[in-house]
C-alpha cells in the first residue's frame, strides 16, 4: 500500500501536468517555419495605437513582459492574418488558446 493524498492544483501552478494535457503546438512552433515575417509585425506596429506605454520595445520590437517571459505583440491588423495561418498550419487547440 502506498500512503498518498490527493490535492487540488489549479493547471497553471501545476506546470507538469497541465503541460501533458495540452495539445502540443509550442513544439511545433519552435521547429516551423515563422507564421509572420518580423519586419512585418515591426511596420504594423508601429502603426498601432494598441502598442502603448505598458509595452517594452527590444531590437526595435515592440513586446509585453508576464512572468518573465517578454511576447511579442502582434498588431491588430495581423492578428486575424496569424490566427489563419497558425489554424491551418497547426490544427486548432481551441478558441482561448489561439486568441491569448
């Protein structure tokens, strides 16, 4: 017999399991080729009213610091553009995942 007790973890704070249950796109993502050209995404962003002072610009990119991870900030005029590419390329994963 085994002496163990169940607990309750929300998938965010319980990174091993909540990562195997998820559909494995980063993956797929590091070893593809890019959904967007960069100086795109930089031409549009600059003119985005939507990139404002709570983002950081790095090498000329304009991105938004959580967690101590810096993402880039895709302009919306290309976010329809990626979530099309992004879908066919890679199949969907679900609604909140392609738009977060």
């Amino acid at each position: 017999m085994y002496d163990y007790e169940i607990k309750y973890l929300k998938g965010s704070t319980n990174i091993e399991a909540d990562m195997l249950s998820r559909h494995p796109v980063a993956h797929h993502l590091q070893h593809s080729s890019h959904l967007l050209d960069i100086n795109e995404i930089k031409t549009h962003q600059k003119n985005d009213n939507l990139c404002g002072p709570k983002y950081h610009e790095i090498v000329d990119v304009i991105v938004i610091k959580k967690k101590n991870l810096s993402k880039i900030v895709i302009p919306f005029s290309l976010r329809l553009k990626l979530l099309n590419q992004a879908h066919e390329q890679f199949g969907h994963p679900g609604v909140q995942k392609m738009s977060n």
